[in-house]
C-alpha cells in the first residue's frame, strides 16, 4: 500500500492569532489543488482556534505542538487532548527536541502524551532525533531506535500504523545544515525496521515518517524521492506561505 505523505508546518512559537489567521488564508489558494499530500500548519496554542476556523472548508489540517496526558486538573500551562478537539485540532507534534532539550520533557511523558493525544482521535507526530555528539560517536541509530521504542510503547500495531514518526536530526534544526538525503534515508528506514522487529510488517509498511531539520523548497523533491522518508516536518520555511506551498506542492 503506498503511503500518503504528510507534510505539516511547525510554527514553533511565532505568530499572533492575526498573523497566523493571515498566513493560513495565504496558504489556501496555493494549495487547494494539492490531494496527493496530508497538508498540516502547527500554530502555537493561542492561535490554534483562529487558524482551525480560517482553514475551514479547506484541504489543510490542524495540528498542535504539545498536549497534556491527563484530561483536566491541577497541570499549569497544560492543554489536554479534549480541549484540542474543541477547536478541531487534528495532529499534534510530540516530543520535539526543544521540548525535550529546554523543558525536561522525558521519553515517558512524550508516550504518555502520545497515547492521550490517539486515545482523543488526534494524530500524535512524534519527534525524534539525536544530537552532534550522537551523532560523531556513531551511537544515532540506537538512540533513535531507543527514542522511538520508547515513544510507541503500549501502543497496538494496529494503532501503530496510524502514527506519524518525524526523524529530526538536532544539527539540522534552524541550522540551515540539512542532513544528506542518504542520512535521512538510513534513519528513516532504521526507524521502520525498529517498528517492523516490535509491531509487525503491516504496521511497518504503514507508518508515515517524516524527515525534519532544514527542510527548504529546493531539497524537498530529492528528500521525497528517499523509499522511507513519507513527509517532512518544516520549521523556518513553514512561515512564509509560498515556501511552505512549494514544499507541499514539491
Ligand atoms: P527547521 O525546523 O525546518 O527550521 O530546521 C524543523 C523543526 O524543528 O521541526
């Protein structure tokens, strides 16, 4: 079965309900012909009901960047899964690098976080991805691996499949270094193999893994053209409508 790609913007903590209301509006037209690609913006949390309701009607989805294991109580600064669906929120981007490298978040809490966000009905995009010093060492894979055994545990296969895996390299982020398509390739399809050993060929085959780190217009088409890599997750270039319109019209 061939896999839809899924390309989905992380907005990280950049624009007001205003600005990102505006680059959604931008964004429509650009890519309203566009079936052949899941097409998703990650607007920070003030701006996710605005953008859900300027998108209506429309082929882009809706995703968020975090999202708390528990339903409701005392968990200042958190959102749960219920208060995402609220406002039609879709996906949401687990477990990324800066939330794991600025705010503590552990390997539990991103599985914590990603069986609430499935058991709601929202796509969990889980990030994982090692850093330079992982990487010189040789020890990427495994940490990967690791990461990614980690983040699906509990899980079924037949859950599994519906999942979203975003390879992101650390030293790739923001740093206008992008890793090989041959790096991106290895991981990715290590991360499949990973999946493959633990849940089964189907849930393997199914799973969609996005590549993230740097990801501009000009290197989307040779990314896409990796056998394992089904998406990107787009930083920087997912703010600008037209950049982020040609990488999900590649
Ligand atoms: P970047 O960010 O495209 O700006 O490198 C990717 C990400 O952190 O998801």
């Amino acid at each position: 079965m061939a896999r839809k790609p899924i390309i989905a913007g992380n907005w990280k903590m950049n624009n007001t309900i205003a600005a990102g209301v505006e680059l959604v509006k931008e964004l429509i037209p650009l890519v309203k012909d566009n079936d052949k690609v899941d097409i998703v913006v990650c607007p920070t949390s003030t701006a996710l009901a605005g953008v859900s309701e300027a998108k209506k009607g429309s082929n882009i989805h809706v995703g968020a960047q975090n999202v708390h294991w528990e339903k409701s109580g005392a968990f200042t600064g958190e959102i749960s899964a219920d208060m995402l669906t609220e406002i039609g929120v879709e996906y949401c981007v687990l477990g990324h690098s800066e939330r794991r490298d600025y705010f503590g978040e552990t390997d539990e809490g991103v599985n914590k976080r990603a069986r609430a966000a499935f058991a709601a009905g929202i796509t969990p995009i889980i990030c994982c991805g090692e850093s330079l010093e992982i990487r010189e060492k040789g020890a990427y894979l495994e940490k990967v691996a690791y990461q990614v055994k980690m983040a699906l545990d509990g899980f079924k296969p037949e859950e599994v499949e519906k999942l979203v895996i975003a390879y992101e390299p650390i030293w790739a982020i923001g740093t206008g270094k992008t890793a090989t398509f041959d790096q991106a390739e290895e991981v990715c399809k290590h991360i499949r193999e990973t999946v493959a050993a633990a849940y089964g060929q189907k849930a393997a085959d199914e799973i969609r893994i996005q590549y993230g780190g740097s990801v501009k217009p000009a290197t989307i088409k040779d990314l896409m053209q990796q056998p394992n890599v089904d998406g990107a997750l787009v930083g920087g270039a997912s703010l600008k409508a037209k950049d982020f319109s040609e990488i999900v019209n590649f």
